[in-house]
C-alpha cells in the first residue's frame, strides 16, 4: 500500500483554483516558498500584484484557532501597526475552504531579513513589539494553547521517548539529561515568580520579520500563542552574554517607551531557549511522516544529530545555571 500525505493533494493546479474560488483571475504562475508547516505560494495575477496564499496543514488547528490568528491580525493593522494580515473577501470572510484545504490569502509584502547590529534598530523592534504586547494583553485566546513547560517540553520528550526516536545507545543520556533539564526549567520559572501572560506573536525569529526604509513588519502570526512578553524579545539576541545584554538593553529601552517590561521574565530566556530546542526535535519527529520533512531536513532523526542535540542540551544545561542578563 503507497503511503500518502493530505498535501499530496494539494496540486498546483488546485492551487491556482482555490485563488480562482475567490474571483481572482490568475496568470499561471505560482512559486512555492519557504515553509514547511503550512504550504505557501506566491501566485501571479492577471491585472495586478501576486497574492500569498498560505494553506494551513490538516489537523493541526481549529477554524477556531486559525481565526483567532486572524482577528488578533486585523486587530494589530486596525491599530495601523505593520502586520501583514490576511485579506477579506467581499463578504468579510478571511479564512477559506476549497476541496477540504483551509486557506487565506495575504497581500505580497517585500523586505529583507532584519539584522539588527544597530542600536536604533533594535530599539525599534523594541517598541513595535510593545505595541503588540499593549494590545495583546486586551484580550485572551480561548482556542490557541500557551507556551508551558508542560506543552513545549514535557509533551516534546514525552513524544521522542514514546515514539523511539532517540538511538537506543543515547536512550539513557537523553533521559537523564532531561529529566535534569525539566528540574532546571522549573526553578528558573519559580525565580521568575508569577509573571504576565498575554497573546504575543509566539515565534519572533528573523525569517517571520520583513524590514524595509519604513521599519520592520511581521509577516506570519500562525504561531501566535499566549506567553510571556520575554518570548518575543529573546529569540532576537545572539552572541555571547555581553553581547547579549547590550541587545536586549537596547530592545527594552525601545519597549519601554510603549510597555513596561516586568525585569523578572530575564530568568525565563534561558528556559525557554531550551523549551524551544526540545519542541523544535519533537517537531520534526511528529512530522516525519510528511515527505517534504525527510527531503528538507536529512540530518534529523541520524545518531549524528542527537549526538550533537545532547551535546547541545549540555551547553543549555550549564546556562540555565548562570545568572540573569543584565541589562
């Protein structure tokens, strides 16, 4: 029996009718672009600019979910923030269904990857995420999880041990590494106390984030969550400690201008660094029946990679140890 993929589906040809649906007259062209969870395409209009069209993958989010992505979009560019949200139809929908393939579509937003190696810069992320965070905090979700210990690395190592993915020769080092990881993890959340969370866009790397003459704009929110504010400010840091601190200086000086930045979520940079590079394995792992997952990512699953992945996690051990940036 040939084993198949809900995306096996999702033909180029359907894909042009899906945008065709909606009263859209393509010229053909379509180029598939940089995303693994979802599948997104950049299609050619007859009589103007291409749209973005992203078609969620089956199964992972309620149409509940997905509009509350949408709603907390809107919201942001109704604020006049640079959100690239999704477009409405002339009935006001946003989300879409075609041949059981939920879709939106986006309007084509150029700009490269933000660099941030200038303090002016940095503070301008810092207050464009304040003014997210302002108003994220209006509102809850109802129907997108949190980031927790519990979902991003509990149920992650739970999910690789339970699954047999860790070679059974790193089986008991992977084990132990994480069950100190976990203790570790939370001592670092019980030093940080009880902390605000509120929606937050979840996944705030360069690849999300467009930057132009005008500043930086976001250009996907699928994975917004509810969290911390500190989530959306950590993963725009790199180099070593001092480095670090001087970045996340200029960050919140940026924020503060718009939001208070509550100083104790510092003790959480570390653990959910390591929350994250747990739920980026298991990730991987829970989608590896997806073809395009062996094909883009080799490496994952070989005794080379959670060689080098324990090793890491070791590394991250020794950090969740060190005293807070300071900024």
């Amino acid at each position: 029996m040939s084993h198949t993929h809900p995306y096996d589906a999702l033909t180029p040809d359907m894909v042009l009718q899906a945008i065709e649906s909606l009263g859209f007259e393509t010229n053909g062209r379509q180029l598939a672009l940089n995303s693994y969870e979802n599948r997104v395409y950049q299609v050619g209009l007859e009589d103007d600019k291409p749209l973005i069209v992203k078609f969620y993958r089956p199964g992972r989010w309620s149409v509940d979910a997905i509009m509350e992505e949408h709603e907390f979009s809107l919201a942001l560019a109704g604020k006049e923030l640079p959100i690239v949200a999704p477009l409405r139809d002339e009935s006001g929908k946003t989300l879409h269904n075609y041949k059981g393939f939920l879709f939106a579509i986006f309007p084509r937003e150029g700009g490269h990857w933000p660099e941030l190696n200038q303090p002016e810069h940095r503070e301008w992320m810092g207050r464009f995420l304040a003014q997210i965070h302002l108003l994220g905090e209006s509102a809850q979700f109802i129907h997108r999880p949190g980031i927790s210990i519990k979902t991003y690395a509990e149920d992650s190592v739970q999910y690789l041990l339970e699954n047999n993915f860790i070679p059974r020769d790193l089986l008991l080092a992977f084990q132990t590494l994480t069950d100190d990881l976990l203790i570790q993890v939370r001592r670092c959340y019980e030093r940080a106390g009880q902390v605000k969370q509120l929606r937050i866009h979840g996944d705030c790397h360069s690849g999300n984030i467009l930057w132009t003459d005008d500043g930086p704009h976001f250009v996907d929110f699928d994975d917004t969550r509810t969290g911390p504010a500190v989530q959306d400010l950590w993963m725009l840091l790199s180099g070593d400690r001092q480095e670090m601190s001087i970045q996340m200086s200029d960050i919140i000086e940026g924020y503060e201008m718009f939001r208070e930045f509550d100083v104790r979520e510092l003790h959480l940079i570390e653990p959910l660094r390591t929350m994250r590079m747990l739920n980026y394995s298991a990730w991987l792992a829970r989608r590896w029946d997806d073809p395009a997952f062996p094909h883009n990512f080799p490496w994952f699953n070989t005794p080379r990679y959670w060689e080098d992945q324990i090793l890491s996690l070791r590394e991250q051990s020794a950090r969740l140890d060190e005293p807070i940036l300071m900024i």
